[in-house]
C-alpha cells in the first residue's frame, strides 16, 4: 500500500468514524438490574433516557436497594453500549481493509 493510499484510507476511516459517531448517538440500549425491575435505558453517547421502576419496589425501606440497583442497571446498559460500539468499529475496520485491532 502506498502513502497515498494510506491518506486516503485514513480520511475515509475518519469519515465513517464520525458517521458511526453520529448513529450511535441516536441508538438506545437498555440495561437493568434486579432480574428487571429496574430498567434504565441510554443512547450511544451515555445520556439516560429513560428510567423504569418496578412497583414493588417503591417501598420507602427499600430505597437503598432500589438506588443500587439503578446504579447496577445504568453500568448494565453502559456496557452494553461499549460492547455496541466495539462491534461497529470492528465491522468498519473490516469494510476499510483495515486490522481489526485498528477500530
């Protein structure tokens, strides 16, 4: 591969890297906790969308437990997104010829 060639696959990485960036922004994962009674629900750049309590557990004793597990299920739904992302710029990579371990 010459420079020019690498140039020019390093712009078009840069282009579709930006373009992931956007999509990802507009996709919502959802991660729970307590075997899914809470719910919380991210878009690809981290924002909290949404929050979904199981009634059961808005017992006034129980709202410790209930803050842990909205804590749980937010690192749920945040790995979730990584593990998203991870998969699209493994693909990108593929699709620009590139190494994997490049994305």
């Amino acid at each position: 591969m010459d420079m020019h060639e690498m140039l020019q696959r390093a712009r078009e990485m840069q282009q579709k890297a930006a373009e992931l960036q956007r999509t990802m922004a507009a996709v919502e994962v959802e991660g729970q906790s307590g075997g899914g009674m809470v719910r919380i629900t991210v878009t690809g750049d981290g924002v909290v969308k949404r929050v979904s309590l199981d009634p059961s557990l808005l017992k006034p004793e129980d709202h410790e437990m209930v803050e842990d597990l909205i804590v749980a299920a937010h690192a749920d739904a945040k790995r979730r997104v990584e593990q998203r992302l991870a998969q699209e710029m493994s693909h990108l990579a593929g699709h620009l010829g590139l190494p994997s371990g490049l994305g």
